[in-house]
C-alpha cells in the first residue's frame, strides 16, 4: 500500500465508538455515529406513518367518514363533516320522466314537454290481444287533455266494431243506467259499386261502451282496418257528463274507404277524474293488430 492509504487505514482504526454505531462523514472527517432514528416507533397495531411537516409520527387510522347508517344512506358533507343521509333523490319511476323539484323535495314527472302533445306510452299489438290499455299509470293528472292515436287497427273478421270505455273512481265502467254512455258514428264510404252513408247511433242512455266505428264491411279480413283520433278530457269539472270525439279513416270492402266520425258521452261518476281508457272489440273478438299511441296536451 501508499504512505497515503496507510496513514487514512490507521486514522479509520482510532474511531471506535460505540456498540451499534455507524461510520459517518461530515464532508471532511470521518467519525462514529448512531444510527439516524428519523422513523417512529411502530405504535399500536394498525397504526399508520403520518407527517406533520417537521417529524414522522405513529398514528391511529383517522376516522373521518361515519357509520354507513341505513341501507341505501348516501355520504352527504355538513361543511364541516361528513354525514350518512338519506338519498334525496325519489324512485325513477315511469320511462321518460324528469327530476323536478316541488319547492321542498324533488319529485319523479313527466316531461312537460313544452307546449303541444307530448307522447305518453304506445301500445303495439302484433297479435291477438282483448284489450288496448292504458291505465293510471299512463293517465294521470299531469295532463287533463288526452288523445290516442291508432293506425292499422284490425280485428281478423270482416265485421269488427272498436269501442272503447273508461276507468274512474277505482273500476272500470262499462254498465247502464248512471254508469252508462251515449254515442253516434258517421260514416261516408266509398266503395267500387257507389257510395253510401252509415249511421250508428246510441241514441238512449243504455249503452255500456264506446261505440267508435260501425263495421269492418268486406270479404277480405286481413286487409280491413281503421286509422283514427280519440280525443278525451280527464278532469271532473263541476258535475258536468264527459264527451269524447274522434275522427278518422276506415276500410270497406277490398276496393273502398272512407271518413269516420264520432261523438259520445258518458254519464255517470262526475265528480271523479278518468284515470284510464280501454279499447277493444264490442263483438268479443281480440284486437288482430293495431298500433296506439297516448299523448298528454301539454300545459293542459
């Protein structure tokens, strides 16, 4: 070895220290030191390492969030703590609603849908069905003004009649004497052989239904149909009977259509609102197809 690493070997040698220390450098000398103790003791089980800007320190977890409270409870923040709350928001309920706001909670609504008819639900009936429903919870007092919009209604028969009756004050009403209705059906229709006028009329309060249109006239069944409007008024209004009306087009014979045209009234539960309406075929046979479409008049 050099003189020189002989005489740093010897200066090493004269720096014993103390059991467990380190050799360390202040940048010109060596010396012994003890082991840097910048971490903390471990702490109690669970414990993490936190800083508080100038030392390490062992602390318990915080405990910032609460309890998780109810099922179904969101975390909620008070400004100056964390909270589980009730979630404010309602169920979604129906397809197609909005969240609105009542002034004091929010609540699950139809879409206003600004001014005009706003679509409400369809039915598309592709095969055999009784019925043609839309209940209260399609009907219902976010509007008071209603149509229903029907294209290629067909019974498989070549004598079919659609009708209609509603739903109010808990039930169904299809009966006589207060729970009766009154209608009349104009008919112009164009055939091969000539025109003609068709009139249906209900003319005395004993009638337990709608009657909408007078026949599906024809020898080809499959290809009879109706395309119309049915308009109605939901809210009970002063004891006042309720009217509908409806306008369209229907099928006669394999060559021929025409104008369709309606009115009726019903008489009984006047002061209950409609909360339903039901089409069907008066004969008894099922709806073949037929497409119907609900809207609510907006602002109504």
């Amino acid at each position: 070895m050099s003189r020189a690493r002989d005489v740093a070997d010897g200066a090493l040698g004269k720096i014993a220290g103390t059991n467990g220390q380190v050799l360390t450098s202040n940048g010109t000398v060596w010396s012994s030191q003890a082991v840097p103790t910048e971490l903390p003791a471990v702490g109690a089980n669970g414990n993490v390492l936190t800083s508080n800007g100038s030392a390490w320190s062992s602390q318990a977890v915080p405990t910032e969030l609460p309890a998780h409270g109810s099922d179904g409870n969101i975390l909620t923040s008070t400004g100056s703590a964390w909270a589980s709350e009730a979630n404010p928001l309602p169920a979604h309920s129906t397809v197609g609603n909005v969240l609105t706001s009542t002034g004091s909670a929010w609540a699950s609504q139809a879409a206003a849908g600004g001014a005009g008819w706003t679509w409400l639900a369809k039915n598309d009936i592709t095969s055999n069905a009784s019925y043609s429903t839309f209940d209260d919870s399609k009907v219902t007092n976010a509007y008071t003004n209603y149509a229903v919009v029907m294209n290629h209604v067909n019974f498989g028969n070549n004598s079919g009649k659609l009708g209609a009756f509603i739903y109010a004050n808990g039930a169904w009403r299809q009966g006589t004497g207060e729970e009766d209705y009154q209608f009349h059906v104009a008919e112009y229709v164009s055939v091969a052989g000539g025109s003609f006028n068709m009139l249906s009329s209900g003319n005395s309060w004993n009638q337990s239904y709608i009657r909408m249109m007078y026949s599906n006239t024809g020898s080809s069944a499959s290809a009879l149909g109706a395309n119309l409007v049915f308009y109605f008024n939901t809210r009970a209004n002063g004891g006042l009977y309720r009217s509908f009306a409806w306008q369209g087009t229907q099928t006669a014979n394999n060559q021929g259509g025409g104008i369709l045209l309606g009115g009726a009234i019903y008489k009984g539960q006047t002061s209950h609102n409609i909360t339903g309406i039901r089409f069907y075929e008066i004969g008894g046979a099922n709806i073949a197809r037929g497409e119907f479409n609900l809207y609510g008049l907006a602002g109504s």
